[in-house]
C-alpha cells in the first residue's frame, strides 16, 4: 500500500506535466492554424508580413524553458521557411506553385514502387503513359498491391 502524501505528490506532478503538454499542443496548434490563414491571403504584403511575425512568434515562443522541448520541430520548420523565405513569397508574387510538378513526380514513384524496377526507361514511360495517359482498353499491367 503507498503513502498518500507520495501519491498524492506523484499525483500532482503528473497533473502538472500533463496541463503543460496540453498547453503546448493548443500552443502548437494555434501556431498551425496561424500559418495556414497566412497561406490563404491573396496579398503578397500580407503573406510577407504575417510570415515574417510567424517565424519570429515560433522562434520566440521556443526560446521559452516550459516550450523548448514541445516546440522544437516548430522552431526547425520555421528556420526552413526562413532558409527558403524568397522562393515561398515567390508563390505570391508570380501566382505559380509547383504542385503540378510534386503531383507528376508522385505518380512516377508509385509506378516505379508497385513495378518494382524496369527492364529499360523505354518499358517505364510506356508503363507510365498506361497508368496516366488516359488510354482505354488498354489492360493494366502493372501489379496491384
């Protein structure tokens, strides 16, 4: 049987623990959120600015002892967005993304994961153009999962 003075003590500790995680996580969450309404505006000033007062309201918040542990990969994503602060105002300022890129590179990599390797490049862009060109009766011919 335990004392309940240590008990309770192990009790209270925990319960403080526990209430800074939960700050943290509303700390971090509000910091998301935050950032996703910078990345909705349309105005480049804005997007500039609000990114600008984003990262240093992470970096700031880190710094504190009761956050430091708990906003850490907050604190290195925004030392990434700072490393390529210049090409992400660029989404704003020339109204360009590569996301058609990232979305053509992903279908690529799926075809090569689910082919497991290919006899030439020829066989590949033909594999290629049969899971994303659109063709019709064309069996498909790469494996499913």
């Amino acid at each position: 049987m335990q004392r309940t003075e240590t008990n309770s003590r192990k009790r209270s500790a925990n319960y403080r623990k526990l209430k800074e995680l939960n700050t943290a996580t509303a700390m971090a969450y509000q910091m998301r959120l935050s950032l996703q309404d910078i990345f909705k505006t349309k105005s480049e000033i804005k997007a500039l600015l609000g990114l600008k007062a984003w990262i240093s309201w992470v970096h700031n918040e880190a710094e504190k002892e009761m956050w430091k542990y708990f906003l850490n990969p907050l604190k290195k994503f925004a030392e990434s967005l700072t490393k390529h602060f210049d090409g992400i105002i660029a989404r704003w300022r020339h109204g360009t993304s590569n996301a058609v890129l990232e979305g053509i590179n992903s279908v690529f990599s799926a075809v090569k994961r689910r082919a497991r390797g290919f006899r030439s490049k020829e066989y590949l862009k033909m594999m290629l153009y049969f899971t994303k060109g659109n063709l019709t009766g064309i069996p498909n011919l790469i494996p499913s999962k």
